[in-house]
C-alpha cells in the first residue's frame, strides 16, 4: 500500500506544480498540418487527428492530455527525453507553439480499428498486471498511477489504454534500459527495470486493445 500511496501521492505534487500556457487548438491545426518552417509538420508522423501509426512505431495523440503532451514536447525541445525524430521537428517551437499544438491533439478523437484477437493467455497476463500487478517482483498495477481503465491521470500519468502495442513496448524498453527518464519521480524506471520481455510484451497487448472511455 504504501507503494501505491506513494505513486499517487507523487503524482499530484507533480500534477499541482506544473504550469502550462494556455493552447489555443486551432493555432495548433495550423502547425500539425504545415509545421513551422524548419521541420516536418506533425501530421507527417501522428496523423492530423492524432491517430499515429503502430507499424512505423509513432504513438496515438488523439485525446491525451494537453499538459501532458506540452511537457513531451518541452523535453524533447531541451534533450530531457531523446527522440533523433522529435527533437529537430519540435526544436525552434517557442512555448506557446507547443501549448497550441498539445491543445490540438488533447481536442481530437482518431477512431481506433479493430485489433486482431490476441492469445487468450497473453491477454490474462496483461489484465493481471495492468489491474492487480505482480506483487511478487513488486510491480503495481499500471491503474495505480494511471487511473481506473488506464485512461490516465492528469498531466503526469497518460492513458494507455488504446494506445498502440508496439509504441508501449517501445516505451517500457526504454525506461527498462534508462534510454529515458523524464518520468515523475523515475517511477517507470523502477517499474520497468523489474518488467520481463514477456510481462511487457503481455501488458502492452492488453491496453492496445482497452476501450478508451469519456470523450472518446
């Protein structure tokens, strides 16, 4: 229990210190569709409605939070999180730029097609992490920072559910690894370190194909 308290708890200091401009979403439209001048517009990678593309590895942006997305964006700007993609699309993006294009994102609803079936197996090793965790490696469950269904919690923890499988992998490599560390507190880094290739690749099976709830 105290890990759980812990995670929220950190969570909301993270969530209440953090101050973002205020992102006016069709300013936002204008650079997701022609950029700024010097990189690639967004929706080259993300789609305009913010659906991504899971072969290419891109993520799903369509509905996440808006700060969120801003602190994303802010970290590849100053290298805090590494991205040889991002950081020359998003580097001479001024703060309001990135405020207005997180609000674009945050505003849009990408339909989700349907994924094949996935191993029943698979897909019950995934729920348990996702919903109950694995207290024996001392894993908590992802809805434990995430929110019921994964849907996210304000700006320092994102939904996951219907996110696409191979970004989560993806990401939970990287945290895994150290590749990045721009989570609150490294929570994902203790978290991650403990995962096995097979809890990741379960886990990230399972939230791709969760229903993404509320405005979606």
């Amino acid at each position: 229990m105290n890990a759980k308290l812990g995670c929220l708890l950190a969570g909301a200091l993270v969530f209440c210190g953090m101050a973002h401009a205020a992102g006016d979403a069709q300013r936002g439209q204008t650079i997701v569709m022609q950029g700024d001048g010097s990189g690639a517009p967004c929706l080259a990678c993300h789609g305009l409605d913010g659906a991504g593309n899971d072969a290419a590895g891109f993520p799903r942006l369509a509905g996440l939070d808006a700060g969120y997305l801003e602190k994303q964006m802010q970290d590849y700007r100053t290298g805090t999180r590494q991205s040889a993609i991002m950081a020359p699309n998003v580097d001479n993006l001024d703060d309001q730029q990135i405020a207005d294009v997180a609000a674009w994102y945050a505003s849009q609803t990408a339909a989700v097609p349907p994924l094949p079936d996935a191993d029943s197996e698979l897909m019950a090793h995934g729920e348990r992490l996702a919903t109950r965790g694995d207290w024996d490696s001392y894993v908590v469950p992802c809805e434990t920072c995430h929110g019921p269904g994964s849907e996210g919690v304000g700006s320092a923890f994102p939904r996951l559910a219907g996110q696409h499988a191979g970004y989560i992998k993806q990401q939970l490599q990287a945290w895994k690894s150290g590749a990045r560390s721009n989570d609150p507190d490294q929570l994902m880094l203790a978290i991650a370190a403990r995962l096995s290739d097979e809890q990741i690749e379960a886990v990230a099976t399972y939230l791709a194909r969760q229903p993404m709830q509320g405005d979606l």
